[in-house]
C-alpha cells in the first residue's frame, strides 16, 4: 500500500485553517510567548531554518496541549547590510548574482529587475519564506506577522 502523504499534510492544514488552530486569541489560560530569530528575507530558505524553526514549532504544541494560551508569531528581518550588498550589485548587473537567483532560485527576470531596491529583495524572499513555513505547517499566528521596517516595530524598538 502507498501513502499519499502529500494528501494527508494538505487534509491537515486544510483543517488548521478552517478551524483558526493557529491564531492565538485572549483567553482565560496561562500565556505563553514563543519567539525564535527572525529570518533574513535575502534567499530562500535552507535546512538551518527547518530546525530553527521546526524546534519553535514543537515546543508552541507542546505547551498548547500542556493547557497553555500561546501565542508564536512571526517577524522578517528587512535591515542590515546583506540585502543592501545584493541591491548594489543588481544595480551595478552582477551577472553572477543575476545568473544566481534565475537558475538557483528560480527569481522571474522581471522581479530581479526590482532587486535593484533592497525592499523589493526582502518582499520577495518574505512571501517565499513565509509560503514555506506554512507549507512545513507550523502553527505560526499569521495575523500577527510583522517586518522590522513595520512603523509599529520601530517605535517597539
């Protein structure tokens, strides 16, 4: 017998969103805040984010099914001189790095025209990222989602 695991994982989320499994909303229980570092929206991501992640991920449901009201949102870090370096170099046509994000990453030619803005870098690999992680099912609270460039967290910082 084969298992269609790709049916079951889609049956699975398909429930977690129809049920809302993985927003947090006020509750009368104990609160638990998880948190892991924000993931650099430069590229795609690689196996070091799984286990970053995948870890943040088992102990949110541990402490769910411990009675726990937790919250697990997540954030993407848009500052820092990385995209800044990439941005310069697809303006100054790098072919390297332009050869890079076509065939590695599979970046449409259009969309590695805007890389030439460093926002445009971290947009991009944000909804890869983030599209990803829901893919992984982690029990993140969407609705909570933010950026380091977000007004509300610049003021936080």
């Amino acid at each position: 017998m084969e298992v269609d695991w790709s049916a079951i994982d889609k049956k699975w989320q398909k429930k977690w969103a129809e049920n809302n499994d993985h927003e947090t909303n006020s509750s009368d229980k104990e609160k638990k805040f998880i948190t892991v570092a924000y993931p650099y929206p430069n590229s795609p991501q690689h196996i070091g984010h799984g286990r970053t992640y995948t870890i943040a991920d088992v102990h949110s449901r541990y402490l769910r099914m411990k009675g726990y009201n937790v919250l697990f949102p997540m954030g993407f870090h848009y500052t820092g001189t990385p995209i800044l370096g990439m941005a310069k170099r697809v303006e100054a046509n790098d072919t390297e790095l332009i050869e890079g994000f076509k065939t590695l990453y599979k970046v449409p030619e259009d969309k590695i025209k805007e890389f030439a803005e460093p926002v445009k870098i971290a947009d991009y690999f944000h909804e890869e990222i983030k599209s990803g992680m829901i893919e992984m099912g982690y029990s993140i609270d969407w609705r909570r989602e933010f950026t380091t460039i977000d007004p509300a967290y610049q003021k936080f910082i």
